[in-house]
C-alpha cells in the first residue's frame, strides 16, 4: 500500500464520488488504489520537477545540447567542420549555460559590436576582448586578450558565426 494510506491518495481525488465512499470500507478497492498510486509515483516525480528541464542553470549536462539547438547555438556546440583533427569547440558545460541563458539577449545584439564582445566574453570566460573597426570601412579586428590565447580556434568560431556575412576579420592576440 501507499506511505500515505489509500484514503489520502491524490488519485482518489479524482474519482467519482461512489468509489470515494466505497474506498473508504472496501479492502480491495483500497489495495487498488494502493497499486495505482504506486505505478503513478515516478511519473508524478518527473512532472513535480519539469520546470528545471529548459532552465539552463538547472537543467542535467547531458540536456545541455538538446538547449543549445532551441535558441541556435548548436553550430558553436557540435564539431567543427573547418577544424582537422578537433573534435569539438571546446566550449565547457558551465558556459554553454551561460550561453544559453543570455541567448536571447544575444540574438538581439548578433551582428554589433557590444554582441560580439559579450559572446566571446561568455564563450571563453576571459573578459577584455576589443573590437576595432572604422567607420565606413566593413573590417573589424578582434583584439584578444592573452589569458584567452589558449582558446583562439574557438574565437575565430565565434568571429566567423556573429559577425556580418559581409565583414572581414582580423584577429590578434594582445601584447604577441
């Protein structure tokens, strides 16, 4: 039998009226009750946490990339076709998040200065990234700063899929 007794069965509560009354004497029917509460359970439990699966910051890792493709992320995700011998971009769980939860903001900016620089900030953990560029002219130069050299195929990555199709790029490490 259920913890709680068949006669405080959420599922009693549900029922038409004459099997509530009946439950409340019938020993089969209670045992019923029991088995049906039973087999409800897990479900009940999945459903009673369904609200952490599209948080970002709760969700499990391994639904991380199922998130990334609601708001088109997955090409920074999944591997590199331009890369030989590289598996993946190199992007941590912990920033794929990051990501995920400002993608909206993001997409808003996608294509600007300031939407670039805070991607590649989010993407890479390291702040202090520049965008050069003058005006009139469609080139920008990526300044990156040294404690983000280590990750610089992932920039170019990022570069290449937020920036105008019409823009050229530059990229530097600072102080190389």
């Amino acid at each position: 039998m259920a913890d709680s007794g068949p006669l405080s069965a959420p599922i009693l509560k549900v029922l038409p009226e004459i099997y509530q009354v009946a439950a409340e004497t019938s020993l089969p029917l209670q045992a019923l009750l029991a088995v049906a509460e039973d087999m409800h359970r897990p479900v009940r439990e999945v459903l009673d946490r369904i609200h952490t699966v599209p948080d970002p910051g709760r969700a499990p890792s391994s639904f991380i990339p199922f998130l990334s493709r609601w708001v088109d992320l997955d090409w920074l995700t999944l591997p590199n076709p331009e890369s030989v011998g590289s598996a993946a971009a190199g992007v941590p769980v912990a920033r794929q998040r990051d990501l995920i939860a400002c993608a909206a903001t993001l997409s808003a900016r996608r294509g600007t200065v300031d939407g670039l620089t805070r991607f590649l900030h989010l993407a890479t953990g390291v702040p202090g990234f520049t965008i050069e560029s003058v005006p009139g002219e469609f080139h920008i130069k990526v300044v990156v700063p040294s404690a983000a050299a280590g990750q610089l195929e992932l920039v170019r990555r990022i570069v290449k899929g937020i920036k105008p199709a019409h823009v050229t790029d530059e990229i530097e490490v600072a102080g190389a």
